[in-house]
C-alpha cells in the first residue's frame, strides 16, 4: 500500500503554490512559496490587525511628506499605497519569485489612470527598498477592456502584469495577447461564499489554450471555496491560496495515486511521468496540451468540463485590435455571467478600497487633534 503524502508537499510539486496573504508569518511558517498575490481586501484586512498600528502612522506621515512629488493622487491613496507595499516587500525574502499588488480597482476602465497607478506604485516600491530587484513585481490588473489595453502598454514600458477578475476564455486570450505574465482566473465569483457554477472549465481551456499557441502568458487560479477544488486543479500552471486553506493542506495527508485521480490536469501529470519530466520546476507542470479532463471526471462536480471540451485544437482569436469585437464576445461569454462576475468583484475591491483609505485618513496625524 502507497504511504500517504503530505498534500501542501504534493500541490507545490504539480503546480507552482503561491500565498495569498500579506501576513508575512503565513510565509514564514509554511513556505517557501514561489509568489505573493494581493488585493486590497487583502491589505486592508491585514492592515486593521493591531501589529500593524506603527506601520499606519509611518506610512501615514511618509505620505504627507512626499505628497508634493505626486500630484495626480490625493493623501489617502498614496499612503495605502504605501502600506500595501510596505505589507508586502519585507514578504519577498521568504518568496522565490514576486510580490504581486494590485491597482486601484476603481480605475478599472480607465487605461491612462491604469497606467499612471502601476508605474506609481513601481515608483514607490523602489522609493521604499531601493535595493529591490523590480523584475520581482508584478502588477494586478483588472481584465477589462481598458485594463489590457493599460497591459499592452506597460508591457512596452517593462512593467510585469497579472490580468485579475477573469472569469472567461475571452478575457485569458486578451490578455495574452496584451502581454501578461499571468492570469488569475477566479474559481468562484467573489459575491457569495458559494458558486453553483464555479469555472473550471475555463481554467483547462485557458492552459490549453495558451499551450497550444504558444503563448508566454501562464495561468494562476484562485479563489477556491475548500482545499478539494484546488486539489481539483493540480497540475495547472499556478494556484494560490490564503492561509487557511494552506493550513489544511499543510494538515492532510493522502497517497499520491489517489489524490491525483482527482486532478482535472491527470493526463499532462501522468503523461510527464511517462516522459521522465516528473522532477521538473512546478512553474513548467503542463507540457503539450491540457486535455486531462476525461470520462472520469465528469461526474457531476465538473460543471461542464468533459472531454470534448478538453480536447482537439482551439481556433487562434485576437481581440486586441478589436474593441467592439471583444465587448461583444464578454458580453455573450457564459450567457453574461462572466460580465457580470467581473463587475461584482470589481465592485468588491473598490469597497475595500475606499475602507483603506478611510483607514489611512484616520491615521493622518497633521488631521488629529
């Protein structure tokens, strides 16, 4: 009988394991990860936790004091700006690859502001660690139509980016073609703790999609709602998980041959095995294309994904050209779910938004008193 394995073990040698979380002390305890993802749920949430009381005053005053070299930003986005990016850099020495944050969500269809934001908050990350090596930030981005056509030009001016909020095939081929290291397709919509409906088929069809046309742009999922969909998803390019989830991973224990029977990626995994390839860097887990969703996956919790959807060549789009032609095909993608999915969460960060500043206005030592 095979010994059981440590399923966190397990995940990081078929998929790249990331952290989603700015507490540095997850990293320090189950790491090393290879990235460090973030949203402004996230920094906002860490930030409320009262460790962090110093840091808010600091970034505070640091804001007011080099507010005059930033005049297109008011006092309280610039200094949750900076704490977010002061959360997350003293992260990156426990990490084997980047720290990603994300741009102000309420400039989602806004491509100038977009792009002033990543290149402000590149700006600020080497304001604050001016030793950093800038190849290990990326910027989140969200997938609108404006947010990859900011992509598309940061890309020109060297700044990494992570197409965030995607919940559809359409979104994924934009966003390769506007150049991005990375897409974060979202398991399940963020509105609600349950999805009915959550996407992995477009998880399998954007690997297999860009797989097969060679596209550079790698997908690294999220938003799972238990430890048994990510499971579900070994194999995919890159998933990151908050901290309780890698807990329970970190917990558990199961022989390999079992947990991988669960794999919607099984086939690339045991084709690589075949082949020898099995030692090889998680970042290179899928070779050829993802069509390892077969007969026996399909039993009623693969929302969709069965083998024709998994296998045969796909049709070569481009949308980046295109604008009426991509709003169109958002639009009809999923019968206007995905739309829909990309606005609440959008919406969802913008609250958490606003919460931060709010924060960091209330930390505003020249306004107290």
């Amino acid at each position: 009988m095979e010994n059981p394995t440590n399923l966190l073990d397990y995940l990081k040698s078929k998929t790249q394991v990331d952290v989603d979380s700015l507490d540095i002390r997850v990293s320090v305890e189950l790491g090393p990860f290879v990235d460090c993802t973030s949203n402004q749920a996230d920094a906002y949430t860490e930030l409320l936790n009262p460790r962090h009381a110093d840091l808010l005053k600091k970034t505070a005053a640091l804001a007011n004091e080099i507010k005059a070299h930033y005049h297109s930003v008011n006092f309280e986005e610039l200094a949750m700006e900076l704490s977010m990016l002061s959360l997350a850099i003293p992260i990156s020495p426990k990490l084997t690859g980047a720290i990603l944050v994300m741009v102000n969500p309420l400039y989602s269809y806004s491509t100038p502001k977009i792009v002033e934001n990543a290149q402000r908050l590149c700006r600020l990350c080497q304001f604050l660690e001016p030793n950093f090596d800038m190849s290990r930030i990326i910027i989140k981005v969200p997938s609108t139509w404006e947010g990859m056509q900011a992509c598309r030009k940061l890309k020109s001016l060297g700044i990494k980016t992570l197409a965030t909020t995607l919940f559809s095939l359409e979104q994924a081929v934009l966003a390769a073609e506007a150049g991005c290291i990375y897409i974060s397709p979202f398991l399940n919509e963020l509105k609600a703790t349950f999805d009915p409906s959550p996407i992995f088929d477009i998880i399998v069809q954007a690997q297999r999609y860009y797989e097969q046309h060679s596209c550079s742009t790698r997908v690294k999922a999220c938003a799972a709602v238990n430890v048994e969909q990510i499971l579900k998803l070994a194999g995919v390019h890159a998933f990151t998980a908050p901290a309780d989830q890698l807990r329970e991973l970190s917990a558990m224990d199961e022989p390999a041959a079992k947990v991988a029977q669960r794999s919607l990626f099984r086939e690339e995994m045991a084709a690589e095995h075949t082949n020898g390839d099995t030692n090889g860097d998680a970042a290179a887990s899928t070779n050829g294309d993802a069509n390892g969703v077969t007969n026996g996956n399909t039993n009623g919790n693969t929302n969709g994904v069965t083998d024709g959807a998994s296998k045969g060549t796909m049709e070569k789009l481009s949308f980046i050209d295109d604008e009426s032609k991509f709003r169109l095909a958002f639009a009809r993608a999923d019968e206007g779910r995905a739309q829909l999915k990309t606005a609440q969460a959008l919406n969802l960060f913008g609250e958490y938004q606003v919460k931060a500043e709010a924060l960091m206005r209330d930390n505003d030592m020249t306004k107290i008193g």
